[in-house]
C-alpha cells in the first residue's frame, strides 16, 4: 500500500504541474497569437508549458531549490501569474488547406510504424532499464545528481572527461524534475516518446501552409524511424530528439505564421530551448536567425533582431552562462582566443583514440569512406544513398527555387528551412566526434536529413494536387527502406497489435454510443474516466514492474557494459543511501540504486574550475580522497571499461585493497571489483 500512495502522490504532483503550467500556456498563446487554432495553436502551447517548466527549473536550480514542494507551488505561482493575458481582441486566422486522402493514408501508416518501433523499444527499457551507453554515462548521471542536490552548482563528473560536464543540460533537466516529483526515474524511459510526438506535431505544422502536412511528417518519419534514432533514442535519456524537436518547433512557428511579427518573435523561444539542449544546434539556429534577418519583410526584420538577440540567450543561455561563470569561458572545450580553455589540463585521463574527429577527417582517412558507406547503411537502410541524395537535392532546389523567386512568405520559407539545413550539413562535416564511432553518430546528422527531406516535400511541383501523391509515394518508399535497416526487433509486435486492436475497439464502442441521442455527453464523460482510470492503473503497473525489474538481468546483451559490470549493477539495486566511489568505467547510471538514493562520484583530482582534470596519482592521495567522500563502497574496473583497450586491473583496486578495514565483497570477471569499508581506512602501506 505505501507503493500505491507513493505512485499516486507522485501522479497528483505532476497533475498539479502540468494543470499549472497548460492554464499558463494556454493564456500566453491566446495573448501573442490569438487568432491561431488546431495543430499550431497546439504547438505553441506545449512549447511555452516547455519554457515554463525548464526556466522554473533553472531558477530554482540556481538556488539550490530544485525540490519536489518547492517545484510544484512555483509551478502553480507561474500559471496563476500569467492566467488573464488574453488578448482583448481577436487576432488574424490561419488558412487551413487540406492534404490529399493518399498522403494522409500513407503519413499515418508510416507514424503508426514508427510508434511502434519506439513503443517496442521502450518497453524493453522499462523492463530491464535504460540501456544505451550515452545514457548510463552521463545523461543519466547529471539528471540524478541533480535531483539529489537541488542545484547545478557542482559540474558532474562520471570520468575524468573535460568536455562532457559542460554540455548544454536542458533534457537532463526534465529527466531531473521527473525524479523529483515521482521519487523515481519511471518516467525517463518515456520522456523521448513525448519529444518523438512534438516533433512531428512540428513537421505536421511545418507543411500546413502548403497542404503538404502529410508529406512533410512523412519526411521526419523516415529520419525518426532510422535504426540510429530507434535505437539511441527510445526509452533512453539520450537528448537527440529533444533537441531536433524543439528546432522543428522553431521553424514551424517561422513558417505557420505567414510573416506575422509575434510568431516570428515565437519562434526564438523553441530556438533558445534547442541551443540549450544540445550544442550541435548553435549552427542550425544561428542559420534559422540569419535566414530570417535576410528574407523578413523590413517591417518584421528589426522585430526578429531584437527578439531573437533576447529570447534566444534567454531561453537557451543558462548552462552557458553557468560554464562562464565557472571557467571564463561558455564553451571551454574551443579555443576562443583570449577565453581560458579546458585543454590548458594536459593530464587527463586519455580519451579514446580518435575521440575527436570529425567526418571531414574521417572521410580523408584510408578506409574512412568504405566505412561511412557501412555505418550509413546500418543506420538508415539499404536505400541510405537514395535518403541523403534526397535531403541533398531538397535542400539546393529549396534554396534555389526561393532565390530565384523572393515572392510570397511560404516561398521564402523554403529559402529558410534550405539554407538553415545546408548549414547543418556543413556544421557536421566538420563537428568533433561526428567521426568517432560513426556508426552511433550519425543521429547529428539528422537535423540536416530532416530538413532536407521536409524541404523536398515542399517544393512547388511536390505540393501540387497531383504531385503530393507522387511525393508521398516517394517518402513511403525511403521511409520503408529505413525498416530494413541492420537488427531492427519486431519480437514485441504481437502486444503492440493487441493493443492497437484494444484501442480500436473502445473507439467504436464510444463511437455506437455517441450516436444515440443523448449519448454523446455520456459517452464523452464515460470514457474520460475510463481513460484516467486505464492511465492510472496501467501506470501504477509500468511503475511497479519498472523499478522491479531495472538492471536486474546480467544477461540482457542491449544493457551498455560486460556482464560483470552489469552484474555490478544488480548488485546496487539492493544499496541504499550509501556513497560509491567509482574507477575506470563511465557507465555509471545504475550505481545510483533502484531509488536512486545512491551518491556516485569518480575519485579524481579536478583544478582551476574543473578546465583540469587528473587522476589521483599515489595511494595516499587516492585514500585522501576516500576519506574526504565518507565513502561506503569503491568500485574499480580497467579505465574505460569495457571498451578501453586495458583488460587487467587497475592500481586504483590493488591501492583499494591495500587498505586496512577495506573488504572486498567481490570480483567479477578479471578487473571488475567491489570493495566495502566499514569505517575510514587505515594508511596506505611502506613501499
């Protein structure tokens, strides 16, 4: 019973929550574009309530308040202080034409497949927990850190990695705020399907003015169904999609308002929000503004500069600031000139070869080229070449048909979207680690691709009566052609179906009833409650089973790490309340326990604001450090395991065991080991 109040506590928060923020989201947009219904009107609304909720969360996470009590009366202090904007009078309509019956057939078969491969997905992370090696190395890590500190004062270190401490945390964030209203992460495995649907909300509001809505959430379908994104993306806490669906929702309020001065003014918001979730959209948002700086109207173009010059460091400036603050420098992994940067700490632990090259130089390698043919395959089909020859071609034709002819807004909203993709696509070529590991890093590409593909859809011959059919044939084909990309898991397609059926038939269960007279109010307010009790119910079960079963399975191969280590794992699901020290791996996400009560920190030595980081050097220092942390269990494994190249173990573990009143409780495989101490530990032994 205490688990049922503890989940329905958690649930009424978030109610609360969202109430808040919807009522305020609702006001704004009635407030700057009034005259807006259906799907944009929809869009503004949950990108405000975005706004809302990251900048309550960075206030008060600036202050050391990011608290579950605190969280939720703010929430209730911003909706009720911006409830009554509403604008006075009405504001302009937007045109609503209608897509073709063949697009929308083929649009909603492809949305259908591609839920379905990130519901399946999700339900394998909500059965053994979250997966992908990005999420248990530090997406996961910083949003429970945050949690457990109410603040983002301190840098989270998981290795001693210079660059990842600084990103951009937005997403993170969200994960953070989720744990601290539920006391779990249950919702973290399910936050990506959310972003998943704005952004094709966005896709669907990008086409709108051209009839071509059908086609162009065809075009972010088959970028969202590439294996790359089922893949890292579903059920993780990985931040791809957040952030190319909050720059889908920027150019979408560029092209839904027809050249209107408040949704172009909008639209810096969802690109503030996208510049802080991830760093590699600074090219495509600084093309988005240029973009619109050259083709506004002049009347709107002062407008855009001042509003985009504001809300844009606004929305998205914090973590940049906080790294300013900290190390003189937002981005103090470059080299800005006079600005001190992170490179200045020339002992750290050595990063994986290669950790930073870019495509440009891999594609300049021996072998590098095969090799991109082999990862892009993988990725995105047998048909890869055809997708990308695709984006490509929409993109130059775009932008070349907006040129050419400057006319009406949508036209010069094509010029947009072009250029802001080609932009993407050379930022790519030439972003650190967009090499590395190529295979898993072609997901930064997919702001181009999506583009590029959209762009296509909106050519003038393509948006036709006649050609958007032949254009929603042409994406269904390289939309399919991504479904037979390398290892795609259809295992759980038989629940997914039933459900499918399930919902169908409560459809037309409501639907019978609702026709009968007098029947449509009862049916209406029948089956709410039968969708809150369903939702209610059914939550409490994922929620039980989730935090039942998460890293409990050493076997489950799709779990990042060896099966040592992820024995590791099932071991700190029965540790609570304890502080781990960790060395040598960065997959850490686990660690934190089955309620993430867990304090996981990596003994290193950090200096000068985190811009040098190094390894602790001698056992006395490595015991100082224990001592210092009243640390209750050490975990130790090769550095960068497991895909460092070291398999022996380490000198951290044998300083480990050296110690007096250290015991170690286990060793798995050849190097993976757990130490308990029972008090501080004694000196360190005379050579």
């Amino acid at each position: 019973m205490p688990a049922v109040a503890e989940y329905l506590t958690g649930v009424a928060l978030l109610a609360v929550l969202a109430g808040s923020l919807g009522v305020g989201a609702v006001s704004v947009r009635a407030r700057l574009v009034p005259g807006w219904a259906g799907a944009p009107a929809r869009l503004v609304e949950v990108l405000v309530a975005l706004a809302l909720l990251v900048g309550l969360g960075e206030v008060l996470g600036a202050f050391g308040l990011l608290l579950a009590v605190p969280f939720v009366l703010g929430a209730v202090f911003v909706g009720a202080g911006v409830w009554g904007v509403r604008a006075k009078r009405p504001g302009r309509k937007l045109s609503l034409p209608t897509p073709d019956r063949l697009s929308r057939f083929l649009a909603a078969g492809a949305v259908a497949a591609v839920a379905a491969d990130w519901a399946l997905r999700t339900r394998d992370a909500l059965a053994h927990g979250m997966a992908n090696v990005d999420s248990l190395w530090y997406h996961g890590p910083y949003a429970a850190r945050f949690a457990q500190d109410g603040d983002f004062a301190a840098f989270a270190y998981t290795q001693p990695d210079p660059v990842t401490p600084f990103y951009p945390a937005l997403a993170e964030l969200v994960h953070a705020i989720g744990i601290v209203l539920l006391g779990h992460d249950t919702l973290s495995p399910l936050l990506n399907l959310g972003w998943l649907g704005l952004a094709l909300l966005a896709a669907w509001c990008i086409g709108r003015p051209y009839g071509a809505q059908a086609t162009s959430v065809l075009a972010l379908a088959t970028v969202a169904g590439s294996y790359v994104m089922v893949f890292s993306q579903a059920g993780e806490a990985t931040n791809d999609m957040a952030g190319l669906a909050l720059f889908l929702g920027a150019v979408a309020l560029v092209a839904s308002g027809d050249g209107d001065r408040r949704a172009l003014a909008l639209a810096a918001l969802p690109a503030g929000l996208a510049v802080g979730t991830k760093v590699s959209l600074l090219a495509p948002v600084l093309a988005l503004f240029a973009g619109l700086l050259v083709l506004s109207g002049r009347g709107a173009r002062r407008t855009v500069a001042l509003s985009w010059a504001v809300v844009v460091p606004v929305a998205g400036g914090f973590w940049y600031a906080r790294n300013l603050v900290a190390t003189g420098n937002p981005l103090p992994w470059l080299d800005l000139g006079p600005l001190p940067s992170i490179e200045a700490g020339a002992a750290v632990q050595a990063p994986a070869t290669g950790w930073d090259t870019t495509l440009a130089h891999l594609l300049g390698q021996d072998g590098g080229a095969a090799l991109v043919r082999a990862g892009l395959r993988y990725d995105l089909g047998p048909l890869w070449w055809a997708i990308a020859a695709a984006a490509l071609a929409g993109l130059v034709a775009g932008l070349a048909w907006a040129a050419r002819q400057r006319g009406d807004w949508p036209d010069r909203v094509l010029g947009i979207v072009a250029s802001a993709g080609l932009v993407s696509a050379a930022a790519y070529l030439f972003t650190p680690q967009s090499g590395t590991s190529f295979v898993w890093n072609v997901r930064h590409a997919t702001p181009a691709l999506a583009l590029g593909l959209i762009a296509l859809a909106l050519l003038p011959p393509l948006r036709t009566r006649t050609g958007r059919p032949v254009a929603a044939l042409l994406l269904t084909a390289l939309f399919v052609s991504t479904q037979f990309a390398t290892a795609v898991d259809f295992t759980l397609a038989g629940s997914a179906g039933a459900a499918a059926a399930a919902t169908l038939a409560a459809a037309g269960a409501w639907a019978l009833a609702a026709r009968k007279r007098g029947g449509r109010a009862i049916a209406r307010a029948s089956l709410a409650g039968l969708l809150v009790a369903g939702l209610l119910t059914a939550g409490y079960f994922i929620h039980r089973d989730y935090l039942d079963g998460r890293y409990t399975d050493p076997t489950h191969a799709r779990i990042a790490g060896d099966e040592p280590l992820r024995r590791v794992y099932a071991w700190a699901r029965g540790v609570e309340d304890a502080r781990i020290a960790v060395f040598g791996t960065q997959l850490q996400y686990p660690l934190y326990g089955r309620d993430l009560s867990n304090r996981v920190r990596y003994l290193h030595r950090s200096e000068n604001n985190g811009r040098e980081v190094r390894l602790l050097a001698t056992c006395e220092k490595w015991r100082e450090a224990i001592v210092e942390g009243d640390v209750d269990y050490v975990v130790t494994t090769p550095v960068r395991h497991p895909f460092g190249a070291a398999r022996t173990e380490p000198r951290e573990a044998r300083w480990t065991r050296s110690l007096r009143g250290v015991r170690e409780l286990e060793r798995r495989g050849e190097a993976v080991s757990i130490f308990r101490l029972d008090g501080p530990p004694g000196p360190c032994p005379r050579p």
